[in-house]
C-alpha cells in the first residue's frame, strides 16, 4: 500500500491537509490533500521558499472560492424551495377544502410549476363516466382554477417572488406563465 503522509499533515483553515518539507537536494516540497482524498492533488518541490508559499496561498484562494459557491449554490436551491413552498402553505390556507401537491419542474423547466388539485365534485355533477367531465364539473372545474391561479399570484407577489414566464409562439410572443394547475375529481365508483 502507498502511503502518501497524509496522517503527518496538518489541517489548516480553509480545510486542506498540508505537509511542507525538504527534499534531498535542500529545496522545499510542499504536498496538499483536498480535505476526504487520501491522495495528494499537489506533491511538489519549489525553486524557492517564496514559490512554495505562492503555490499554498494559491491554494487556500482556491478552496475559499469553492466553498463560495457551494454556499451560493445553497441559497439559490433554499430560493427555489420557497417559491414552492409559500405556494403550498398560500393553497392549504385559503382553500382547505381541496388537497394540493404543488411541485417545480427539472433541467430546462425548472421555472415551471405545477399545481396538483383534488376538489370534490359539485352536487350538481351529472358524469356519467369518469372522463371527459359533464358540464358541471367543467365549469367547476375553470372556477377553480382561476380562483387557485389569482391566489398563486397573490401569494408569491406578497412575498416578492413572481412566475416565471416564456413566450408563446402564437405569431404575437404573448408571454404565458409557467404554471400548470390540474384540476381532478374523485373518480366514480
Ligand atoms: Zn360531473
């Protein structure tokens, strides 16, 4: 087994495991160890004290910056999570007579949204067959959904957050939001 000397390295701040030395013709060596890897990213001796130095401070410039972005990236995901999430909690409020799955899209349609409603049937239905829906159901069916859209709306603008938007071909660019609201019954037994 190759040991690299990662157990003689000594941790400093920004998390990498360092071990500066000497080699055998007097020039300094300096090995660094990512803060997981067992294995060295750099095993290298230098001209001069300086370079060393240079070559670890370039190093601890780079690790802060990684870490960075981690925490950036971190963020950006919480900001994502609550665009879904004051929805969510606006929805069950305000109508807690239906069941609500609110949920974002992945890759490329990360913007979009997606709103799962379940509401009872109206007393009036008259569905025969579970799909397509009489007419009752269908205009209750639109109710609904303007009334959940408005809240959407609403809910994100309270909290200064909007619907992302794209533009539809339909020859005018008519910019549409990225909200789909479904709307299902319970189906006949
Ligand atoms: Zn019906």
């Amino acid at each position: 087994m190759i040991t690299y000397g990662k157990e003689q390295a000594t941790q400093i701040p920004c998390g990498l495991f360092i071990l500066e030395g000497v080699n055998s013709r007097g020039l300094p060596t300096l090995r660094m160890w990512q803060p997981k890897a067992s294995k060295p990213f750099a095993a290298y001796y230098y001209p001069t004290e300086e370079a060393k130095q240079k070559a670890l401070n370039n190093a601890i410039r780079s690790m802060e910056l990684h870490e960075q972005r981690k925490q950036a990236r971190k963020l950006e995901r919480k900001g994502q999570k609550t665009r879904t999430s004051v929805i969510k909690s606006a929805l069950r409020k305000k109508f807690s007579e239906y069941q609500f799955s609110v949920t974002k899209g992945t890759g490329t349609a990360c913007g979009w949204i997606h709103v799962d409603v379940d509401a009872p049937r109206t007393a009036f239905c008259f569905c025969k067959i579970d799909q397509p829906y009489c007419s009752q159901c269908r205009e209750r069916s639109n109710m609904i959904h303007s009334e959940v859209y408005k809240e959407v709306v609403d809910s994100l603008a309270k909290e200064n957050m909007s619907l992302s938007h794209y533009c539809s071909d339909d020859g005018y660019g008519t910019e549409r939001s990225e909200l789909l609201i479904h709307i299902s019954f319970p189906k006949l037994s």
